[in-house]
C-alpha cells in the first residue's frame, strides 16, 4: 500500500497520541480475539453476526475519545476558527438547531448531545463518509455510545456503556451483547456548510473546539482518502460493480426500497426528481462545501457541494425546482428556497420542505448495507 493511501480506522487508533500522520501508517487489521479485552464485559453469546466477520485494527475501547459534555458557540464566535466552505453535520431538534463541525468529529466520530427533552448521538464514520444522527435511547432507558474500536463492514462500531452491546453505526442495530436486535431511531440531519448552516439558522448554535481534549481541529488525519479512483479500508466484501467503490452517493430508503443518487448525476443537474414507491422526492445539490477527508486542511480541500432530499409538494402543491445562483427557485411562486428546505424569499417564505431521511456516503458502504439497492440514471 502506498504511504499516501489513509489508514482511517489505524489512523485514529493514533489520534490520542498524534504522534504521527495518519498516511504514514502501515494498515493492521485482524479478527479480534475477545479474549485479548479483558475489560470488555459484552454478552458475545448474543449476537446477530460472526464474530469472525469483526475486524480490529489495533485500537482499544474509547482509542478514540467521544464527546461527551459538549458545549455549544454562537454562529458569530464559531466564524473566528471554521470557514465557511467546511462541512458540518447540521440538525434541528425541537427547533433548537446544531452544527456539529466535520472539523471536530473527524477526530471523536462520536458525540452524545441532549437537545430539549432528546437525547441524541451524532456519529462520522470516517470509512463510510457516513454521519448519521440518532435517538440515543431505547424503550425510555437513555444510552451513551463510545468507540469500540472494531469495524464490521468497513464500517464503525460503537458500543454503549450501560449494556457494552455493540452497535453497527450505518444502521443503527445492536449486533453483539444484551441488546441485540433493538434500533435506534434516526433523525433527519444533513452535512452541508458552514456557510449555509449559519444563513440558514443565524442564531443557531456551534460545536465548541472546547471539547476537553487536545487535537488538530482543522486538520484532516486522513489524507486524500476521498478518491473517486481509491480503494475502502477495511472492505472485505465483495465488490459491487455497479458504481465505483469511493464514488459519492445519496442513500434514500422509503419502506423497503432503497436507491442510491450518484453524486455524479446530481451535482450535474442540481435538483432531481424521483419517485420511489408512492413518495415523489426531489434532491437538492447546491455547491458550497467541501470534503472532509481530501486535503490537509478541511478548509482547503476539494469541493464536493451540500445536498438536501424532500417532498416537492408544500400546502398540497407540488413545486417545479430550478437551480439560481446557490438557491432554488420554484416555477409556481419564483419563491427561493435554501438547501435546509426552506423559502427565504417570495410568497412562500418561511415555509419548509418535508424532508426525507437521507444520507451522504461512499457507495461501497451503501452496497454493501443495501445489497438490493437500486441505482438511479440518466
């Protein structure tokens, strides 16, 4: 393997001491032996997968620390150190909305937050490019996730502290321990800039760099990992050859049927519409963010835009969708909407979108998980 090629899950396994760059890493990756994590006290007699299928790079329990007491700037204040092009895990939650900078969880992957009455877990998983949002409770009982330090699926594990069942973060499943078999709620969440998070939610509120631990923020520990010609770490399966493997994509499942949206296909069109079952949806692509696992610097890294998924109708209307300098503009009011979903200007403003889960990955990962997806085309 070539020294440029980033190691992410070995990589992170340097993180706590940072003392050395991720692409200088020599990959590690072995069936765990549970016997070799004594401080472990997980049920692995239930489980829903084989243990054979875990892969462990070498780094132990919390080898990357989550955060867990975050704290929360000002849009203004944040300004000083994230630029506006950076990507950020935006959610709004019993109106309260969050950014969580890429910047920031690139090096935890994990944050358990508490928004109102929510309790939440916002994940990035590195491998994948997946940040997903949860619900971190399970019939009424309140759970805190960390990172196991396994991969399953090239994807992350993460594990919580009341039981130490093992959850599959790309779905939201407890596959190992007392849980197995239990689901984590998502929530609706998007990566898009800072730059449109703070247009969007002025009085909106910043992961703080204040998280308790010393690291690079801004830096990105995994070099160059975005490649559109790359290989995945850590993938064992087998390949699907209906996209390339770290070609971008957009996952949308309604019911039982999943499709994924090439990035390829929609940064080019800028919105398209589909329908998937019964659900009509049109997907925003707007310029504007960057990727977080390019360049050195997440500031500097190469653009790959933000993009939002939603019902087109709004009042029982359904709206035709055109892309105008970094806004979309409907045919029916010449109202502009943002990529949030929101009308910011014309006889609709102030009214939202209805927008549908979603999520922004690496298509290996989504193969991978959603075997039977189909592939939207031209």
């Amino acid at each position: 393997m070539k020294k440029s090629a980033v190691l992410s899950w070995l990589c992170l396994s340097l993180i706590v001491a940072q003392a050395m760059p991720a692409h200088h890493a020599q990959q590690r990756s072995a069936t765990p032996q549970i016997s070799e994590f004594p401080d472990w006290k997980t049920n692995t007699e239930k489980r829903s997968i084989d243990l054979d299928d875990l892969i462990s790079p070498g780094m132990p329990k919390d080898g990357i620390p989550s955060i867990d007491h975050p704290k929360f700037v000002t849009v203004e204040a944040a300004r000083s150190w994230i630029s506006p092009t950076e990507p950020v895990i935006a959610l709004n939650v019993n109106r309260i909305a969050r950014a969580y900078p890429l910047q920031i969880l690139i090096w935890h992957e994990v944050c358990n937050d508490q928004i109102g009455p929510t309790p939440v877990v916002i994940t990035f998983c590195s491998i994948c490019n997946s940040a997903i949002v949860f619900k971190r409770s399970i019939s009424r009982r309140v759970l805190s996730f960390g990172i196991s330090g396994f991969v399953h699926g090239a994807n992350m594990v993460l594990y919580d502290r009341e039981t130490e069942s093992w959850w599959q973060q790309f779905t939201g499943k407890a596959i190992v321990g007392d849980l197995t078999g239990s689901k984590l709620i998502r929530l609706n969440a998007q990566m898009i800039s800072f730059s449109q998070f703070s247009s969007a939610f002025p009085a909106g509120q910043v992961l703080s760099r204040q998280t308790g631990f010393v690291r690079d923020y801004g830096r990105n520990p995994h070099l160059r990992y975005d490649n559109p010609r790359g290989t995945p770490n850590h993938f064992r399966g087998k390949p699907d050859k209906r996209l390339t493997p770290m070609e971008r994509v957009i996952g949308v499942e309604i019911g039982e049927q999943a499709r994924a949206y090439p990035y390829s296909i929609t940064a080019a069109r800028r919105v398209t519409y589909d329908t998937i079952g019964s659900q009509e949806l049109v997907i925003f692509h707007a310029e504007g963010a960057t990727s977080a696992l390019d360049a050195d610097e997440l500031k500097k890294s190469r653009e790959v835009g933000s993009t939002g998924v939603f019902d087109p109708r709004v009042d029982g209307r359904r709206l035709d969708f055109a892309y105008s300098n970094g806004e979309f503009v409907d045919a029916q009011t010449g109202s502009h909407w943002n990529i949030v979903g929101k009308a910011v200007e014309g006889p609709l403003k102030g009214k939202m979108l209805n927008p549908l889960a979603h999520g922004d990955y690496f298509a290996f990962a989504w193969l991978a998980f959603k075997p039977s997806t189909d592939i939207f085309h031209n």
